[in-house]
C-alpha cells in the first residue's frame, strides 16, 4: 500500500507519527475537510498530469484551485493533460483518492501551486482514502521534494 511506503518515508524524517488516519473517506475535498473539520481551501489536493516523455507532474493545490489551462502550458510547455484513471497508480504509486507528492516514483515530478500560499498550514493526503497530515508550506516544500513553486491556477471569485 502506498500509505504504507509514505509512512516509511516519513519515518526517517521523524514524523510518522503526524499521519492522521480517518474513519470516513478523505478521497475528494469535500470529504476531506469534512473528516478534518476545516475549510475545503485548506485541502492541499494533488492533481496529477502527463508530463514530457514518460515523466508525470503533479501539482498540488489548494481544494478550491481550479487549473488554468493557459498557466499551465506557459510554465510546462505543452497543453494539460490529466492522467487517466487506468494510468494514475502505475505513474504515480498512488491509488485515486490517496495520491499525494509523498513517496511518489522516480519520474514524478512535484510543484506546488501558488494557491497554497494563502495558508500557514494545509492538508494534503499521505497515499490512501483515508488519510492526511498538517503541514506547514515550508515543511510540504521539504517533505514533497518538490521542484518549485508554480502558478497554474485560478481562484473561485
């Protein structure tokens, strides 16, 4: 299980023990700021895209980000092109509903979206339906390897 890999990761780095395991399903926004009892925004969702070649990309951003096309073909380079269903946990190591940028396969590469930087502290899953752990933004930079920072989005008027 990929939750499983992403607690060993988080293992080393001390923090195991912040992965929040919930009753009820975390799988959508919606869910998961319900299970959390937070504002949807503050869910740091992880969308995950065909990238160059073989490489994946996965943007994360917060729960009430919408991905603008022209953004994102400006900063990657080519049109946005959601992973399909079939294709989500052999390119990422994640199931639907758990992918997050932890623990993620060698050709993933991980940015963050400017939406995020509304907020201290998000939610963003740890590789199940089920699951999460508060992160401050400079921690999420760290622990998500992430290539940078990105503007790809636009927020609800």
């Amino acid at each position: 299980m990929s939750i499983e890999r992403v607690r060993a990761e988080f293992e080393k780095e001390e923090i195991a023990d912040r992965i929040i395991e919930l009753d009820s399903s975390s799988a959508t926004v919606e869910l998961a700021a319900q299970a959390l009892g937070c504002e949807s925004a503050r869910i740091a969702k992880t969308l995950s895209f065909y990238g160059p070649e073989d490489d994946t990309i996965l943007i994360v951003a917060a729960g009430d980000a919408k991905i603008q096309n022209g953004k994102f073909k400006r900063t990657f380079g080519l049109k946005p092109s959601m992973l399909k269903a079939e294709d989500v946990e052999e390119r990422t190591g994640h199931r639907i509903g758990g992918v997050c940028p932890f623990a993620c396969k060698d050709s993933v590469r991980v940015y963050l979206d400017e939406s995020l930087r509304r907020f201290d502290t998000v939610y963003p899953a740890c590789g199940s339906s089920n699951s999460a752990i508060r992160l401050e933004l400079d921690e999420l930079e760290r622990y998500s390897h992430s290539c940078g920072w990105v503007d790809v989005s636009k927020l609800p008027e």
